[in-house]
C-alpha cells in the first residue's frame, strides 16, 4: 500500500517541476527588421562574350543569417552574408588576377525610403576547381530610434553593385523596360 502514495508523491513533484520548468523558459525575441537579397542583385559575373556560357566566373549571393538586439538607442543589427563564387567556362584560376566584388546592404523605412546605403568590397581569388568558393561576409549596423513596435516593419536589402549597363542588360533579357 506505501507504493501507490510514493508514485503519487513522485507524479505531483515530476508535474510541479514541469510547471516551474516552462514558467522559466525566456520569452522570445522580439521581431527584427526583415532582411532579403534584393531581386536582381543576387548574382554578378565576369563575362567574356555575348553569350549566355561566355563568362570566366559567376558569384552569388546565397543567404543571410544573424539578427538583431534592441536597446534604449534604437536596433543594432548584425548579420551574414553568404555567396558562392563558381568558375565558368571561359574562366581559370588566377586567370582574372583576384576578384573584387562589389555589394551594398540598404536599409529601407517603412514607407520604402531608403535611409542608409554602404557599399563593399569582398576580396577573393578565383576558385581553384570546378567547384565553388564559399564565403561570408559580416556587418554590424544600428537604426537609432527604432524600437521593438517599429524594427519589423523595416527592411534590409542586400545585393550585389552593378554599373549601369549591367543593370540595363539585366533588365533587358527580364523583359523589363528600362
């Protein structure tokens, strides 16, 4: 008979311990302002001729990783960038000298003004192989004055910078007008 009030002593402990467990558990995060590659800017390549196989290298933007911390000052944003470099046909290793890739992170307002532009340089040498080079890239931003009710409702455009013919050609073969 004292081994039916044990298991019930022990079921009410292991009940109150999973009760105290979850009332502990951190609240989540709040809502960050939404990072994306901006559409169109996600890739930037060598090209040696008009056509569509005439390139030494193409490189890529692949993803975006981090978050961000809110603070009595505003949001401090701290994200990765991911890209891949991949040879091409017309293309070698050390060929092209090292790579200089361009690409810019935006921060966009609510109402789509873009606030603050900054543009980069990620440094590489080709890949070796016929398969890509993998990398990333780090940056810390802070928009002051923004808080946990407003961060979401910002964005975070990354890409790659083009001149302004690329940009035009890229707009060309999208079927878009320029």
């Amino acid at each position: 008979m004292s081994a039916p009030p044990r298991l019930a002593r022990l079921a009410l402990l292991a009940a109150v311990a999973a009760t105290v467990g979850c009332a502990r558990q951190p609240a989540a995060p709040p809502p960050c302002p939404r990072p994306a590659i901006l559409d169109g800017a996600q890739t930037l390549e060598r090209r040696t001729g008009p056509g569509p196989a005439d390139f030494a290298w193409r490189a890529t933007l692949t993803g975006i990783g981090g978050g961000c911390r809110y603070d009595s000052e505003g949001v401090q944003l701290r994200y990765t960038l991911d890209l891949a470099i991949v040879p091409g046909p017309r293309g070698g290793a050390g060929r092209d000298g090292p790579l200089e890739l361009p690409w810019f992170v935006a921060v966009v307002d609510p109402s789509g003004a873009v606030i603050d532009k900054q543009t980069f340089t990620h440094r590489a040498e080709a890949p070796p192989g016929p398969g890509p080079r993998v990398a990333s890239e780090q940056i810390e931003q802070r928009i002051a004055g923004v808080g946990p009710a407003e961060g979401p409702a910002w964005r975070i455009y990354f890409g790659f910078e083009v001149d302004p013919e690329e940009g035009l050609r890229r707009l060309r073969e999208r079927g878009a007008r320029p």
